[in-house]
C-alpha cells in the first residue's frame, strides 16, 4: 500500500510539478470514494425504475388479461364526497370480469348515502361496513379482510376511495401480471401536486419521490419490503394462506408494510410503474397525512426490515461524511495557501474538489428528475441539494415521534 502511494506521489509530482504527500492522496481519494457511495444509490433506483416504465407500455393491441379481479375500497368518513368521484372511475375500467366492493369503514351516515346515489347507477357496486362499536383492532385490517373474504375472485386489488385512477386500463395494468403468474403486485400512488401548495409541499414532494423510488426499486430487484397500501394487489390464496394480518394484529397499521414483507418471502412480487397503474390521492390536509404515514412506517419499519434501516443509516453516514469531506477539501488547501504553500498546488486541490462535488451533485439532481418524471412528480432543480441535505435529519426527528406513538390497537 505504502509502495503503490510513493509510486503514485511521484507520478503526481512529475506531472504537476509539486509535491503532493502520501495523506493529501489518501484524504483526496476518499472524498472521491465517498462522492461515488452518495451518488450510487440514485444512480441504482433511476436505471430500475425508469428502466421498468420504458419496459414495460400497455399496447393498446395486446388482449385483455383472464384473470378476474375484485376490488377493494376502503372509504372512511372524511371520503364521502371523493366516493362519488372515485367509484364511476372504477365502474368504468376497461377490464373483462371484475367487481367494486366498498367498505365504509367507519359506517358513515355520509358515506353510506353516497353509495346509495351510486348503486341507482352501478347496480353491480357491492357494499359492506365496519361496525362504529368496532375497538381494539385496526380497522383498516379489518377492512381489508373483510373485503377479502367477500371477493368473489382469486385476486384482490386495494385502493382507497380518495385514490383516482387517470386511466381507464388500470385493472389491465395489474391484470396482466396475474396472468403472467405473478402472486403480488405493487404500484405506486402520489398526491395531487396541483392541490398541494400549504408550507413544505416541495420537501414532501422531494421526500415522497425518495421514498417511493427506494422500495419500488427493491420490489424490483425481488427484494420487496413494504408497498402503498392504497394500490396495491394479491392473491386471496396467498392472503389466506398467511393468514391474513394475523401477525401484525396487535399494530394499528402495517398492513402494507409487515404483510408485504411477509408475502415477499414466499410469494413472486412484481412492480408495476405504467402510467396507467398509477393513482392520484385526493385529501383535503396532505401535511397532516405525510407527517402520519411517514411516523406510522417509521413504526413498522422497525418490525420489518432491520436491513433497510441499517443501510438508510449508513448511507446518511456516507453522505454527511462526504459533505464534510468537501469542506474540507476546499478548507485544506487555502489554509495550506497561508502557511506559505505553492498557489499552483492550492488552486488545484480546491479546484478538484469543487468538480467532484459538482459532477456529483449533477448526478443525483438528473437522476432525482428522471425518476420524479417516471413517477409523475414536481421536477424539483435548485431546491434539490438542500432538500438532499435536511431529509436525513427530518426523517431522523419523524422516527423519533413514532416511537412514542400510539400505534397499538389497545391504545
């Protein structure tokens, strides 16, 4: 080690005609070793997903998937109105057999009238509900069990009723996994952006984009650990035969991050990215929904998947090791400059040091906007570097307030 840095010390100094020691070498390649580390995992996630998008169109020629599926709605009290908006959606999907089955989940007055306006019209709507006397257990398990054990065929695709579909192919998008022998598949949901404006929107954006693209990717490469519970599909064999959310009963949610991992390691998970699969959420307070999911899955994370928590952990390490790396890769060389060293040698080590960090910058920054253009989200630009830098710490003050959170069904 010691001969090959000699070797490479002289190498340098006859090319730039001063002296650089064996540290400067080291220190430098390190930097250069951890800009690499930061950048990678952006660079892994782009080539997966936008690499699935451009895979994998829905041709208009191709037939229609054979696999009959029903669907699941899970609708609370505050979605009475996005109810009559959603459901005609669902009605009218162009897909061979399938059914709607709603569940009023919290047996709403509001929610149970709007389903009736819409059964004068949907005959075939199927309807259930959850009894308000309901306590000590999830109700959205609950929910979703009971939809499953009402579906009248072999798979079942969850939704919430504040989560449109843009297309009328967005049963084939899933449809057509099943056919191919798939067990469960994960889409991807994001909020309404144009809705979205109240204080923090861009940080939400930026960190929903994030998140998404970490597991998507992994669901990808077959190494699923959680999905969005609001579309997501599976067999109903593969649901009883877990036996539905009866590990994770004692936990208000987790149903689509235990249950997911569960199934992901006996089952064939697939992802589905095509613009046609992919819902817009319509609530009326996103930064009270993002601050509860982000705590909820930082709650079930930690009965999952140790494996991505630890490799989130050392990959913020590696960032902010990185940065301060930079720092000091500009702060060495003007305090090299003031205790008498050469100007040649000063200008040159700062200047290194600024086209790393601007070759990695531009690097994660085309790779976010690609992914956020496959994944139908804002194309952040300046904002990027900073967000970048804050999320670790945000995420890091959310994961702390969901370890004093309530997320027990007795609770």
């Amino acid at each position: 080690m010691y001969f090959c840095i000699r070797i490479s010390n002289q190498a340098l100094m006859d090319f730039f005609r001063f002296e650089i020691t064996p540290i400067e070498i080291v220190g430098y390649t390190m930097f250069l070793l951890l800009a690499m580390l930061t950048v990678f995992p952006w660079l892994r996630r782009r080539n997966s997903i936008v690499g699935k998008v451009t895979s994998m169109p829905l041709e208009a020629e191709a037939p229609q998937p054979t696999t009959p599926l029903s669907v699941v709605v899970i609708a609370h009290a505050n979605d009475y109105e996005e109810v009559e908006t959603t459901i005609p959606l669902l009605m009218s999907q162009h897909y061979g057999e399938y059914e709607v089955i709603v569940v009023n989940v919290d047996e709403s007055e509001l929610v149970d009238n709007a389903l009736t306006r819409l059964s004068l019209t949907h005959p075939s709507l199927r309807t259930t509900f959850i009894p308000g006397s309901s306590s000590n257990v999830s109700k959205r398990k609950l929910a979703i069990t009971l939809g499953v054990k009402a579906a009248r065929y072999p798979a079942v695709v969850i939704t919430s009723a504040h989560s449109r579909p843009g297309s009328d192919h967005w049963l084939r998008s899933f449809g057509r996994h099943f056919d191919a022998g798939a067990d469960v598949v994960i889409g991807y949901t994001h909020p309404d952006y144009t809705t979205d404006k109240s204080q923090g929107h861009r940080y939400r954006a930026f960190d929903g984009v994030a998140d998404a693209s970490r597991y998507l990717a992994a669901a990808i490469h077959h190494q699923a650990f959680r999905g969005n519970g609001n579309n997501i599909a599976y067999r109903t064999s593969a649901f009883f035969e877990m036996k539905g959310f009866s590990s994770a009963l004692n936990l208000k949610y987790g149903d689509d991050d235990i249950f997911i991992s569960q199934l992901a390691k006996r089952y064939r998970v697939e992802a589905e990215l095509s613009a046609e699969s992919i819902l817009e959420d319509h609530v009326y307070d996103y930064e009270r929904l993002y601050r509860n999911e982000k705590e909820h899955r930082y709650f079930t994370l930690s009965h999952t998947a140790a494996r991505i928590t630890f490799m989130s952990v050392l990959h913020n390490a590696v960032y902010y090791l990185y940065l301060l790396c930079a720092v000091g890769g500009v702060a060495y060389p003007i305090w090299f400059y003031y205790n008498g060293g050469e100007m040649e040698k000063t200008i040159t080590l700062a200047s290194a040091t600024a086209i790393v960090v601007a070759v990695a910058t531009t690097i994660f920054i085309c790779s976010y906007r690609r992914i956020s253009r496959a994944l139908s989200a804002p194309r952040l630009l300046f904002s990027l570097p900073f967000l970048y830098f804050v999320r670790p710490m945000i995420n890091a003050y959310l994961k702390l307030k969901s370890s004093r959170a309530g997320n027990y069904t007795w609770e």
